[in-house]
C-alpha cells in the first residue's frame, strides 16, 4: 500500500518543483473514457511511488497480489508494473476504484500495468490521495511503481516526479503495442513536468 511520500523529504522537494494543482470531488469509479480497438481511452492523473514511500516504508509489499506478493514488473503485457489505485472504505464495505487485476497500458511510458495495490491510508482513504484529489480533464488518479530502491531516497522521489501529471491511459488494452522495458527511473526520454505542491500535500496527508 502506498503512502504519499515522508515528510522531510517531500518537504525538501516541495520547495523546489511544484506539481499539478488538484482538487475535485469525483471518483474513478464514474470516469468516462472513449471506447476504441485498444480498449477504453481516458485521461488519469499519474503519479508515482517508491521503495521508500511505500507502506511500509522500504518496502514494495502490495495489499491485492495477483501475479506477486511485492510490486513489480518489466512493463509488458505478460509482466506488468504493479499500479496503486484510489479506495473506499465508506458504509463498511472495501471497494477498490478499480478491481484488482485491471490491466492499462500507458502509451507516454510505452509500458503495461496492472491493478494490485491501493492508494491512501487510513480509516476513510476515500477522503484521500487517488480515491479524490484529482483535476479535469483527468477522471481518475494512478500512482504507479517506480521503484527506485537502488537509486535512493532522493533520487527515486525525483523519479517519481518526473512521470507526474495527467496523461492519456487506456484501460483493458491489447497485448500488441509498443513496450519499453527499460526501468522507468533510467528511461532518458521522460521530461519533467510543471507541478505545484498542492497534489504532493494531498498526498502526504494520507501518510499523517
């Protein structure tokens, strides 16, 4: 299970690089998407998450496995990256915003990923990061694996910014597009992109 980043740290970056304002009041559950050959095309909000902003800290334990007990993957459609999605706990009932097991494909990261963790902490996480907290045009929020634990803290959380921002996904895809699988830390093609810290203090709250 994901949580949003330790305080020192994402203190320290917050003063220097700013992240996508967000805020609304929807859910994934009710995002839209056009359905095409590849499976259904929508906007998300993308984030990523770490070795060592995970639950527990230095960890890559997730709390649905389907394929391992511990986030992973090369990215291709037989392997896919462990992704973290938003849930409810409202009512007393568990309900992920995607079932576990759900397959994107990413085409900016030319990768495959797959549903097998959550995204927020705490008794009422549909309060929090990924459930909320997200802005048009995207209709949902995935914070996908990283890793990073052989590069350390501080440069897997700038790895993790880098990737940040709202990008086209499709859902249920085909197994035939194109794949990189090249770790998503070393790929040299990735651009930084504008943020502003309100998306990173959403996610920190979750940690608290």
């Amino acid at each position: 299970m994901t949580t949003k980043l330790g305080r020192t740290l994402l203190g320290l970056f917050l003063l220097l690089a700013g992240c996508l304002a967000c805020s609304t009041d929807s859910t994934a559950q009710g995002a839209q998407g056009a359905q095409g050959s590849q499976g259904t095309h929508f906007t998300a909000y993308i984030t990523g998450y770490t070795y060592y902003t995970n639950t527990p800290a230095k960890s890559a334990v997730v709390s649905h496995p389907i394929l391992r007990k511990e986030a992973g993957g090369s990215g291709t459609f037989e392997d896919p990256i462990t992704v973290a999605v938003g849930h409810s706990k409202a009512g007393g009932t568990h309900v992920l915003d995607y079932p576990a097991g759900t397959k994107f494909y990413l085409p900016y990261l030319h990768r495959y990923f797959i549903v097998e963790d959550t995204c927020g902490d705490g008794p009422t996480p549909e309060k929090g990061a990924c459930h909320t907290g997200y802005k048009a045009p995207a209709s949902a929020w995935l914070d996908i694996w990283v890793d990073g634990q052989g590069l350390g803290a501080d440069k897997a959380l700038a790895c993790a910014m880098r990737i940040t921002g709202n990008h086209e996904v499709i859902r249920n895809p085909t197994q035939n597009l194109e794949v990189n699988k090249d770790p998503i830390c070393s790929d040299p093609s990735l651009d930084a992109t504008s943020r502003t810290s309100d998306a990173w203090e959403r996610r920190m709250s979750t940690a608290q």
